[in-house]
C-alpha cells in the first residue's frame, strides 16, 4: 500500500478524510498528508497518482495511474481521471466524466455528465464540458466556453470567450471560436477558420480554409 486513510476530517465535509503516504513515490514523500477521499476506492495504491491540498474525491469517483489533483478540486459521481491527467485549481470533475491521456482541467472549469477530455486536451477558466461532448488532440477550451450536446473539440482548435457549441458540432484542425458565437446541429468548422462575434453556424454548414 502506498497511502492510509487517516482520521483527519475534510473541513466541510465530515464524510471524506485526509490520506497520508505510506512510502516515497512520484514527487511524493512518505509521510505528506494528502487531499481528501470518502474510501480508498477514490484513490488507487496503484501508479504514481496522488490527491492533494484540499482536493477531494467523493462517491464512486476514481483517480488512477499517473493523475495529480490538487487545489481545491471536487471530484464525485462515477467520474474518472486516469493515466497523466492533472485536476487543479477550483475544478470540478463529476457525473460520469472522464479525464485521461495527458489532459489538463484547471481553473473554475467544470466537466460533467459523460463528457470526456483526453489527449493533450485542456480546459481551464470558468469553461463548461458536459452531455456527450469530447475534447481531445491538443484542443483548448477556456474562457466562459461551453462544449455540450455530442459536441468534439479536436486537433488544435480552440473556443473560448462565450462561445457554445452543442449538437453534433465539430469542431478540429487549427480551427477557433470565440467571442459569443454559437455552433451547433451537424455544423463543422475546420481548417484555420475563425468564427466570433455574435456569429451562427448551423444546419449542415461547414465554414473552413481560411475564412472568418
């Protein structure tokens, strides 16, 4: 075993307790108290993957492998975060989400539902990932953004500003949407297409090369 469960109560929340290092691993030290967990379900003996500050990990959520969560993190439900993926800042990982690859999620960011961010993804700022939305690739999504519906954030695309995209949007390649503009139904916006203001894609559209 590589960490306990001590007695030391979670602040604000009486049924999650503090862990403690049992030995040295990662950047880990023997002995370092760690961030909170209702049971040592939250939190595999497994890999390098630790909890920290007053993060927590509540219900049946799950951090594996390599993870870090730090700050003020608050991870439940049946959410996953596995393989190298990093949880800081106030983020919150919940409902069946899953955090893997070499994703970033930071900031005030929330990710939900059956959302997932993977690859080199990153989401961070008060931006919102929820339904069936997916972030992957080297994708950014920050800001006041939100990706929702069945929506996929892909390649090196970003959104960001309040932008929403929702439905079966895609979004990939260089392609970025900011400001208030809005994706959604079946539209594709790719290529080093920009797309802001107060701009709607929808329908069929597709708005790509280089236009804006």
């Amino acid at each position: 075993m590589k960490y306990e469960i001590t007695n030391i109560q979670h602040p604000e929340n009486p049924d999650l307790y503090r862990i403690r290092a049992l030995k040295n691993f990662g950047d880990v030290k023997k002995g370092d108290i760690g961030g909170s967990v209702e049971s040592e379900k939250n939190l595999s003996q497994k890999g390098n993957c630790w909890i920290k500050g007053n993060a927590s990990v509540s219900g049946k959520a799950q951090v594996s492998g390599n993870a870090k969560v730090t700050g003020d993190v608050w991870i439940s439900g049946t959410a996953k975060v596995s393989d190298n993926a990093q949880i800081s800042g106030s983020a919150v990982v919940y409902g069946s989400a899953r955090v893997s690859g070499d994703a970033v999620v930071h900031g005030d960011a929330e990710v939900y539902d059956k959302a997932r961010v993977f690859g080199d993804a990153e989401v961070s700022g008060n931006a919102v990932v929820d339904g069936n939305a997916k972030i992957y690739d080297k994708a950014w999504v920050f800001g006041d953004a939100e990706v929702s519906g069945k929506a996929e954030v892909s390649g090196s695309a970003r959104v960001s500003g309040s932008a929403v995209v929702d439905g079966n949007a895609k979004i990939y390649d260089k392609a970025w949407v900011f400001s208030n503009a809005k994706i959604y139904d079946k539209a594709w916006v790719f290529s080093n297409a920009e797309v802001s203001g107060d701009a709607v894609v929808h329908g069929d559209a597709e708005v790509y090369d280089k236009a804006r």
